[in-house]
C-alpha cells in the first residue's frame, strides 16, 4: 500500500513544530518520543504501521482549531484518531504528518431527557453513552462490535452500523448534530438537538467522512428507549441457498428483526470451539434472528419467523427461553472474530454488500477463490442488511501469505461490487480499500468527491493517503473547461 | 416565461446542462412544480422539466430497495409497494395545496430536493435516511454517481444525504435508490384532550420515553383540532394531543392499553382506530390546516421537542394572530401568521435563536421570499462552506441559482 512520498522538508521542521505544538497544548499533550509514539503506529488494521512525526492530545476544542490552523499554515498533513479501531487504516500515521488523538475528550457534556439526546465529546466510547443513560431506560442504538472501545468520534468518521442497524440505523442516522474543526482551524455547528438542517446537510456528508473533511469536537446523539423485551432464535439450515431464502422470507413477510445475522460452517465451526455456545455443528447454515420490542409483539413475531424458518427447511430451531440463553446465542456470533483468531496465526476480515440474493452464487465463487489462493475462509453475514464479512485466514509469518490474502480480499470486493454490491458496508475505505474504489467509481465519481473535499480542506493535508486512489490538486480539479459558443443549443423539445 | 427544456433521458439532461455552463445561462429545475413557489424565487431565463424522467426501474420488495427515475409521482411509488405491503416510511407530505396546487403531484425527485419528511420523522427518518444512492448530471454537465443500491454502504461520501434538501442546486437526479420497508399491519391512535401546549409536550416526552415504540406525536390546540376532518378530534372543542402506534394487531391493542394507562393523569383519553387514524396523520402531515386561506404567510419551524411550547409562547406575546400546530413531539412547528411586511420574521427567527433550530418560510408571496431570508441565516464560516459545497458540484452557478441563498 503507497502513501504520499513524505514531505521531506515538513520532516526536516520537526522540532520546530515540536514547539510551535507545545505553545498550543502545553505539557504532556505534545508526544515526541519513539517509544510513546509507537502507541499510535497502528489502528485496527494491524498490517500497516507508520510511526507519526509527532502525536498532539488536545484537550479543549480552542487547542484542536490552533493545532489545525497551525498545520494548515505550514502546510503540515495531520492524522485524527479516536480509540484507533479502524479496520481500515482510517487512523494510520503519517511520517511527515502530526498525529491528533481526541482521547482526552471523554466527557458526557449533557443528558436532555425529555429531548432524548445527549451531548457527548467525541473521545467517549460508543458504550459509553450506553453505560450513561441506561440507568433511566435509554440507550444508544448502533452497536458496532468494537463498541467497548471504539469512541463516538470515530463512529462518526466513519458512519459505523453493527448488528441492529437494519431495523435502527447506522450512526447518521442517530446524531442530531456536530461541532466540528476545519482544516483552515475554523469552528461550524452542524445540527443541535433538533431534526435536520436549515441549508445543505452537512451532517449527512461528514458522518463517514473518514476523517477527511473536519474534526468532530462534540456530538449531539439521540438516545431511545430500551425495547421491552428482546427474544432470539437459532435457525440451522442445510444449505446457505435456504438460509438466504428464509431471510428473504422473514422481511416478504414484513418483518424486520432487530439483528439477523449468518454464519457459514466454517464460522459456525470456529466459534462453537470457542465458546461453546450450543451451535449445531452439522448444519451449513445458521441463523440468529433476534425481535426485539413490546413484549405482545415480539412473542407474536417470534412464531411467524419460526413458521417461515421450517417452511424454509430449517434443520435445527431454538427459542431462547432466558436472557441468559440468548446472550449464549450471540456469545458465538460476537466471538466470531477471536474465535476465527484461535485456529489461524492471521486473518484479515473483509466488509463488502451484497443484495442479499446474490449470496448463494458468491458464497460459491468464494469457494473457487479460496481455492485458487490456498486459504481458508469463513464467512459472518450481517444477512438483513447484505453486509458480508468474510475472514481469511492466513498466516503473516509464511512469505508472500498476506500479499496473497489481499489479493484474495481485493478478489471478493470487487465480486461484491461485480453482482451489484459495495465495497464497504461498515468498516470504510481508508488504506484498505482505496486502491479499489475505482472498481465501484468512475473517474467523475470519483472526481466529484474529491471537488467536495476541496471545498472542505483544498491543501489535501487533512487525512491524505485514505479513501482517493490518487490525489489532485484542488485547481486543476475546480477548473471546468468551457467552450463559450461552441455547444449547440440542446435540440431538444421546448415548450 | 422561462423557455423549457424536456429531457427524456440523461444524456440530454447533460447536453442541456453543458450548454448552460458554456454559455452561463441558469436553469431552473423543476418536476411538476408543485413545490415551486418554496425558496427564493427565481429568475432564470431557462428551466429545465425533469417529470418526463419517469417510471420505475427496479423493485425487490425482499432487498428492500426501489430504482426510480425522480420524475415519478410519489403516488405511483407509494401504489406499488402498497401492493407488496410496503411503504415510504419517511411518509413524505403532499404540499402542493399549501400553495393552492392539486394533490399528487409531487415526484420523489420533489422529495429529494426538499428532504421531505412526515409525522413518522423522529422514529423513521427523513428522505435522507432513505436514498440510498443516486445518478445525476452536476453543474458542470457530468454525469456522475454516487451512493450505492444496497441498504448498507459507506463507500465514498455519503452525496445521496448531500442532495437531500439542497432543493436542486447541486446536481439535477436522472436515477435515485431509495430504501423501502414494510408497512404496519394496524394503526391507531390514543388522543388526549384539553392539554396546553406546554403539558402536551411533556406527555408526548412521555410517550416517546416509554418502550411502547410510538410512531407519530402532535399537538392540535383547539383552534386547529376544530379544522380536523375527524369528528372525534373536531368535536372535541378543545386541544388534542395524537400519539400513534403501529404493528401488529396484538402488539398495537397492548401498547395503546399500555400507553393509555401511563397517560391517564395527564387528561380524558380517547382512542382511533384504522380509517380515522390514517386521516388524521394525512392531514398533519399535509399540512391540511392551513391550505386556507392561502394569503396567510405560512412558517415551518425544527426545534429540539420541549422547546416547540416556548419558542411559541414567545412569538405569540407579539403576534397573537399566530395559528400553530406541532408534530415530532413538539420539535416541529406550523406556524399560520397574517400577511404583513416582514411576514413575522424578527419574533420568529428571534425566538428561535434563543431555543436551537431553524425557521423556513414556506408560503409568502413572492417579493417577500425574494428579500427575506426563506432558510434560516447560517453564522458566517458555515455559509461560506455551504457555498464552497455548492461551487464544488456547481461551479457556474446555473442549477436553481439563489433558491436557497444568494449564491447556492
């Protein structure tokens, strides 16, 4: 994976940024030596590593717009980072670039209860807010499965789901608003604690920005009532065509369940080693469909899914009983990736959307892949919504392996994309995917994006590297080449 | 008159917009123009008719997707998923008689560019919870997409929430995909009667807090529950407050049981079943009351829910000639003023500075929307980013110049 060459002039400035930061964020706010530097050399994506030229904590939204302002002034790139679980590079350093953690942001400002929102800093994990409102019978809704540390920032950089967004949403779908830092260190709102936005949605455009556009300071989420109950059922089936087809089914019929998720044997295989979760071994197939809601509802819900499941040939059907019982159902499903951990050295875990009919043909074309590369894979499925997490596994310390599962990786995404999908569901672009985005893009696509990020941030030094395949300078990309007088009037029909 | 240009297929859409470009001649896009009297007037030479882009692409009920040329009627969408039990679930309102127009007529195109967004909002999302992913023509004359045509994606930026409420000035749509759900199998309606404004919003906190999953929540003061076509809500001859619910039959008889039970101290309690529960929503959502008498300036306000009562209370200690209603729980406001000069900018956007949110002119004859601010001002770094936004997509300012603000 190329980063931009680093600026070996801004490296050569070193010291002097060292404390020019120092007289924004005084103490120990400015990290400049390589042994705490090397905390920050890495995100979720583990197979990338980059030392920053110097890490900044800020602690107040004043410090994050001066270092921002400063950066841009001297032309320095700069890196955000949250908790650092981007499984997709979001968060990886730069040599000639400052690294900003928002990690002393870990306050929750506000709670309005009666507004049902609360206003939180960004560096506050995802759990968090949950851990803050529960207590009065609220939560917060997306739930992705790094929601222990993953922090609300960086759910908004990159617009995370998790396994109920079908039915509740991903993050932009429940914030309300932003304060946020521009390159250029100048402070906007977006939003509040009310619905949508008097002029464009910027909202919208910066959650899943990827830390591209501006850096979040404070967020405004919605926070919603717990459902009454919340009931599963584990359905195994023979083959994924009737696992695919009974999830189908399920949302013909009306139905939308709060999580359905997929497992394929070899998952089903691993996790059930792991945990012990009651998984049948001998099915191909297994699905958890979880209701939640008012109790009348979910006990009624229940019955119909379970029809549609052995209409659909389920071999296997269980009904939690308990709490306690359906928290084992998912234990296996939660523990999908450590579990995936325990029976090879590596793997890498892959996030592409498919539509959901499609599953039965890439679920065999993965078979061929995988084949082809030599290397296991196992597949979770966020089968309401299409979002396909295949993880392959492979072992870093054989030469040439995880080239070999890259390419293996890069060959699924643009399988999702090929049968109508999407590169990403969840996990965003990032170093993962960028060089695969012309696969999903054209070059006006693309460039049209990228003219947004010029609006935004038109020196291209916040966050450089992720997301665009190639950088363009932001004048040549405005310019628009026109030919006065020599485009006919459309022939078009009048009136 | 503007000279009109009709598309029928993208290409000419590009053709028509590359020769504005070159030639810096704004176009005023439009479908039906049943929502044309909103924004800044306009003052292009040229329009440009996207309603004969039509027809349904795509519909797989069981993807819970839709591909749809934004010409299309909302009533031809809503006629088809209805017959897979499906539904828009973002209800988008049929304006168009808030300006003295036919019903109907609005495109999902319509939608797009207004971000529409009914009673369901607070629990199901607006139009830009909904498109999914979109082909457009920028101003520039390219084609281009963005977005996906799966419900799951972060691929890219997210442009689809981007053109949501940017009311045409970014890109003119030639496809959209939108997301689509399942529709309830019952609805119905627990009313409360005789509270204040204030005491509405308090039992619609309630309400929404509770784990009963509502669906709409508004409050009809009793000048405005006496419009109501509903004769339990009309006969009331008091303030009306609506709270919905929506599921299956027995799921809907519990929590209206259960919600009755949580609200008895607030007042009587009524309930409405099937037909009189989807008329009264239709008519909040449409805005029904104040179709007449259409000289009556017409303002649409977005607060946080418990401060709808209190901005209210401020702009009728000036002006005791204002009608309202709310919906969202209090956080949405219509707002019914006399016709007057200034069309009650300065107490409306005062009290709403005060609070947090945004205030829209909805309906104003077209002088007034041409020199009051119909968006709400934005603080001075914001608008130039918005105007920056727009360069990006539009840089010879020729799709619907000035509808929003000068220069977007």
């Amino acid at each position: 994976m190329l980063m931009p060459a680093p600026e070996q002039e801004i490296i050569a400035q070193r010291l002097e940024l060292i404390a020019a930061l120092r007289q924004i964020v005084p103490g120990e706010g400015v990290i400049a030596d390589e042994t705490s530097l090397r905390a920050f050399e890495c995100d979720g994506l583990t197979a990338y590593r980059q030392l920053p030229l110097v890490a900044v904590l800020p602690s107040d939204t004043q410090q994050v717009s001066a270092v921002l302002k400063l950066c841009n002034e001297r032309g320095v790139k700069v890196v955000p980072r949250g908790a650092g679980t981007s499984l997709s590079g979001g968060a990886l350093p730069l040599a000639d670039g400052v690294l900003l953690g928002m990690g002393k942001f870990n306050r929750v400002l506000e709670i309005d209860w009666d507004n049902r929102c609360a206003v939180v800093q960004p560096g506050v994990t995802n759990l968090g807010i949950t851990r803050a409102v529960e207590h009065r019978g609220f939560y917060y809704a997306p739930d992705p499965s790094s929601q222990i540390a993953c922090t609300i920032g960086g759910n908004v950089a990159e617009n995370s789901g998790g396994v109920h967004c079908l039915k509740y949403g991903l993050t932009t779908n429940n914030i309300l608003g932003v304060e946020m830092v521009l390159m250029n260190g100048e402070i906007v709102r977006l939003g509040g604690k009310h619905l949508d936005a008097e002029g464009y949605d910027l909202l919208g455009l910066i959650c899943g920005s990827e830390g591209l556009l501006g850096v979040i300071t404070e967020v405004t989420v919605r926070i919603l009532p717990k459902p009454a109950t919340q009931r599963a059922l584990l359905a195994g089936f023979p083959s994924s065509e009737a696992a695919g087809d009974c999830v189908a089914k399920v949302i013909a019929a009306g139905i939308i369940p709060g999580g359905m998720e997929m497992m394929d044997r070899p998952a089903i295989h691993a996790a059930e080693d792991f945990v012990h979760a009651g998984y049948p071994r001998d099915v191909e197939a297994l699905l958890i469909i979880e209701l939640d809601g008012p109790s009348a509802e979910v006990d009624d819900l229940l019955a119909r899914v379970k029809a549609i499941a052995e209409l659909c040939g389920s071999t296997y059907l269980r009904v939690s009983q308990s709490e306690e019982e359906r928290l084992t159902f998912w234990a296996g499903r939660k523990a999908a990736f450590p579990a995936v951990g325990r029976i090879s050295p590596d793997y890498l875990c892959m996030d592409g959307t498919i539509p959901r009919k499609r599953l039965p043909d890439v679920l065999t074309r993965m078979t061929e892949l995988s084949e082809k590369y030599g290397l296991r894979v196992a597949n979770v499925f966020h089968a309401g919504d299409g979002n396909l997490h295949p993880l392959i596994l492979y072992d870093a310390n054989n030469p040439g392996e995880l080239e070999r599962a890259e390419a293996f990786g890069a060959d699924i995404l643009r399988l999702c994309v090929e049968v109508g999908g999407v590169l990403t569901g969840e996990h965003g672009v990032g170093v993962e995917k960028r060089d695969l985005m012309p696969a999903m893009f054209s070059e006006t696509d693309l460039a049209q994006q990228e003219r947004v990020k010029c609006a935004f941030d038109p020196n291209h030094r916040l966050n450089p590297g992720k997301v665009f395949p190639q950088l363009h300078r932001c004048a040549e990309m405005g310019k628009m080449h026109v030919h006065k007088g020599k485009i006919a009037f459309p022939d078009l029909p009048r009136f | 008159m503007p000279e009109t240009f009709v598309p029928h297929g993208i290409s000419d859409v590009a053709d028509v917009i590359r020769w504005a470009a070159a030639e810096a001649k704004p176009l005023d896009l439009h479908g039906h123009r049943s929502k044309a009297q909103l924004g800044r007037p306009s003052q292009s030479g040229y329009a440009l008719d996207l309603s004969r882009l039509h027809g349904i692409l795509d519909y797989e009920p069981a993807e819970l997707v839709m591909t749809v040329r934004p010409g299309t009627l909302i009533g031809d969408i809503e006629k088809q998923l209805a017959a897979q039990n499906q539904m828009l679930a973002f209800e988008p309102p049929d304006l168009g008689p808030l300006w003295g127009g036919p019903t109907n007529r609005g495109t999902l195109g319509g939608a797009i560019g207004c971000n529409l967004a009914g009673p369901r909002r607070f629990k199901a999302g607006a139009m830009r919870d909904h498109l999914l992913g979109f082909v457009a023509v920028s101003g520039r004359g390219e084609i281009f997409k963005a977005g996906g045509k799966v419900v799951k994606n972060v691929t890219g930026y997210d442009l689809p929430k981007l053109v949501c409420g940017a009311y045409g000035t970014l890109a003119a749509l030639t496809e959209a995909t939108i997301k689509v759900l399942p529709a309830p199998e019952k609805t119905r309606t627990v009313l409360i009667f005789g509270l204040d404004d204030a005491k509405a919003a308090q039992a619609m906190a309630v309400a929404a807090s509770s784990p009963h999953e509502v669906s709409g929540l508004a409050h009809l003061p009793a000048g405005i529950a006496a419009k109501s076509g509903v004769g339990y809500v009309a006969q009331a001859q008091q303030a009306v407050t609506a709270i919905r619910v929506e599921g299956t039959d027995v799921s809907v008889k519990a929590r209206c049981e259960a919600l009755r039970d949580l609200l008895k101290d607030f007042g009587a309690l009524e309930e409405l079943h099937s037909m009189n529960s989807s008329w009264l929503w239709r008519e909040i959502r449409d805005v029904s009351y104040f179709v007449l008498p259409q000289d009556r300036v017409l303002w649409r306000i977005s607060t946080a829910p418990m401060a709808g009562p209190v901005v209210m209370a401020k702009i009728v200690a000036v002006r005791p000639d204002a009608e309202a209603f709310y919906d969202w729980g209090g956080g949405l406001i219509w707002l019914s003023l006399a016709p007057g000069e200034d069309a009650g900018e300065p107490p409306v956007r005062g009290a709403v500075a005060k609070h947090g949110g945004h205030a829209t002119l909805i309906r104003a004859d077209a002088a007034l929307r041409g020199t009051i601010s119909v968006f709400h001002p934005q603080p001075p770094a914001l608008a130039d980013l918005a105007r920056r936004v727009k360069e990006s997509f539009d840089p010879m300012n020729i799709l619907n110049p000035g509808r929003m603000a000068a220069g977007i």
